[in-house]
C-alpha cells in the first residue's frame, strides 16, 4: 500500500473526531493539522511546505465559493486528492463540490467511506511508475526539554537497541551546538550533516555512504560538525530535502534534536512522524518541557505524534503520574528509571550501556515499546515480528 500523507482542515468537532479515528487504523501519515478553516492563509502555507498527497477539508462552515478554496489548495500543494467533508448530505452542497474540483464528498459516518477512499488513492499512486518509492522506513526526533534531560543518550541507545535486531537505522546528530552523538557512540568521522547540506547538487546514496560512519553494528551515523565549525546554519529547505533524501533508505531514521525548540528542530519535525520529548521531574525541565508542548500543537503538531518521555524518574514519585499527565498536557509514554553510578561508569570507560543492567533492560523496552515489537522479541527472542 502507497504511504501517503494527509493534510488535514477540519473545524467540526464530529467531522473532526471521526477523521481522526479512521485515520489512526491506518497506515497514512497526517503530516499537517489545522483547526481553524477561517485561517485560510496560514493553511496554504503550511500546505505548500508539506505538500501532502490527501487534503481533507471541513466545508460545513464554508460560506465562499468553493472553486478559489480548492485552487488554492492545488496552487499550494500541487496535485493532492481534495476530500470535502460535510456533516449531512445535500444535493446542491455536492453538485458545488464536483463542480469546483473536488474528488470525493464525504459525510458521517466517514469511517468505511473515508477508509475506501484513501486506500483507492493509495493503489492509484502505487500503480504509478515509480509511486511506491517515496517513503522510507518510520522517523522519530529526540529533543530534551533543557539541557542535560538525557535525550542524545536515549536516542543513541535507541538505535544501537533497533539495530540489534536487524533494523536498518540512521542516527543523525542535528544538534549543532553540542553534538554528542560521536562522543556517546565513539564513531570518528571527517564528515558531518553540514557535508551534506553543503552538497546537495551531488547527494546520491554513493556520496551519501561515503559521509555515514559505523560506530554502532547495524547503525549508520552522520554526526554534527565539530566545535565552532558549526557556525554556518544550515538554511531550512536545506535540513528537510537531508532528511527527505536519507529516509527512504533506512528502516529507521533517528533523529538528535538537542535541547529545547529551535527552529531547526522545528523545521526538521516537519520531515519526521514523531517526536520524543525527553524531560525530568526538575521544576525547571518541567516548565519548558510544558512550553515544548504547547509550541507544537499551537503550530498543528498532532498531539499524538508527540511522546513524553520522563527520565531519570525515581522510585517513588513525589507526584501521581496522573498528576504530571494533567499539568503537561499529554500522557507519560515512558519512564526511565535513574541509574547515574551505571551511566557515569559507562561513560567513563567509553563503552555503550550494557543491556543485562536494569538502566538497560528498560532502555531496551523503552525501543521495544517505540517501534511497537513485542517485547519478548526485542529482549532475546529469536525472530523478530510487528504488531503493525
């Protein structure tokens, strides 16, 4: 089935709700969320830097003529298959739509309709010539809320963890200002992500190989540049056609997004499907990591693409963990417990976690639990299955 994107405008909350569910059950990325159809500006914008193959809009509300809303939307993102959404059916409502350019007119209940629709789309583009060639495996960004949350060791032990079973992983380093992946992962590299970004005219997989390094079996690492050679900022068209070129060749793209929300992890979250917010229980790490969320959803980041992750986490909290879900906003996807003497001793001997170790045993399940494997699988089974 062709992966394809969505691009979503919906207004109505039961237009709204029912979109969601049907597109949860299946395996189509919603790469754009927007909630305010009045905002037409701001949509097309966001549409035009996405470019996704479905745009579902909510017409209940549309008081124009649908023909300059649907040109807009192709003017933006190209050619996307326009799904209108209405809450009932009515003649003349979609006699406008057909005539204005619209491909499907759909109304409650949208599952089987909306379901039907997309997977025709998805055997169209499939059967195009080269239409199954877009997409790669799954990406995921790691950012910590400030600094020092552990987000760079979590995503480096991620990786090592998913290419232990055979997984075809990049782990890219996007933090330019500290850039600690090399140093976690021991890899020694001439090259950095700003080689790539410096040679785009002539980035293929043979100049792409020849940038990546092994420092982990099974993981392919492009590192950040080394101190002070990082004051060129990529531009932000840069970051996303390195991403967008890399994805398809991995199984796994992971992605260090360094510390808080800049606007390069901004951008780069715009190539990627999920994003881990790494936090501790800090008053400090909590409050920006409560920003973070608020940042991405106000800018139509799905709250579902987002993955709280709490690190650190003692023994007993001296907070219900319903508690902290309430004040952030999201629900705890994971916690990672506190083991400090193992992680400082694995450092100073330059070695990666050992996995018999308990920090280890839960950072293993921790991946187990992202890339949605059965977790007797990813801890010494002898075949690796998915869930999805």
């Amino acid at each position: 089935m062709y992966p394809l994107t969505i691009g979503l405008a919906i207004e109505n909350r039961e237009l709204w709700e029912q979109a969601q569910a049907t597109l949860g059950a299946l395996p189509f990325r919603v790469i754009v969320e927007h909630q305010d159809v009045g905002d037409v500006s701001n949509f097309m914008d966001r549409l035009e830097r996405m470019r996704p193959d479905v745009v579902l809009v909510d017409i209940s509300g549309w008081k124009e003529p649908l023909e300059g809303l649907v040109s807009s939307i192709r003017a933006a993102a190209g050619d996307p298959m326009i799904v209108a959404l209405n809450t009932h059916a009515e003649a003349d409502a979609i006699l406008s739509s057909m005539r204005a350019g619209v491909n499907e007119y759909l109304y409650p209940p949208l599952q089987d309709t909306l379901r039907k629709a997309l997977e025709k789309r998805s055997a169209e583009r499939s059967r195009r010539p080269g239409g199954g060639t877009k997409s790669g495996g799954k990406s995921i960004g790691f950012l910590s809320a400030k600094g020092g949350c552990g987000a760079t060791t979590l995503v480096c032990h991620v990786a090592a963890e998913l290419g232990r079973l055979n997984h075809r992983v990049l782990l890219t380093d996007l933090d330019l200002d500290a850039g600690m992946v090399a140093f976690i992962t021991k890899t020694k590299s001439m090259y950095s992500i700003l080689d790539a970004v410096n040679n785009l005219h002539r980035l293929d997989i043979s100049y792409w190989k020849a940038l990546v390094s092994n420092g982990i079996p099974g993981v392919e690492i492009i590192a950040s540049p080394l101190a002070l050679a990082a004051k060129q900022s990529p531009r932000d068209d840069q970051v996303r056609q390195v991403l967008s070129f890399a994805r398809p060749h991995y199984d796994w793209t992971l992605v260090d997004l360094g510390r808080s929300l800049s606007r390069m992890g901004m951008v780069s979250l715009e190539e990627i499907d999920e994003a881990c917010l790494v936090t501790t229980l800090e008053v400090p790490a909590l409050h920006q990591c409560k920003q973070i969320i608020q940042t991405l959803l106000d800018s139509g980041y799905g709250k579902n693409r987002v993955k709280l992750v709490l690190n650190r986490s003692p023994k007993r909290l001296d907070i219900a963990p319903s508690e902290l879900e309430k004040m952030l906003g999201l629900p705890i996807f994971f916690m990672i417990p506190n083991d400090y003497p193992e992680l400082y001793e694995t450092y100073a001997e330059g070695r990666m976690l050992n996995r018999n170790s308990e920090l280890g045993r839960q950072i293993a399940k921790f991946a187990a639990k992202l890339a949605n494997i059965e977790e007797e699988k990813a801890t010494g089974g002898a075949k690796k299955r998915f869930l999805f």
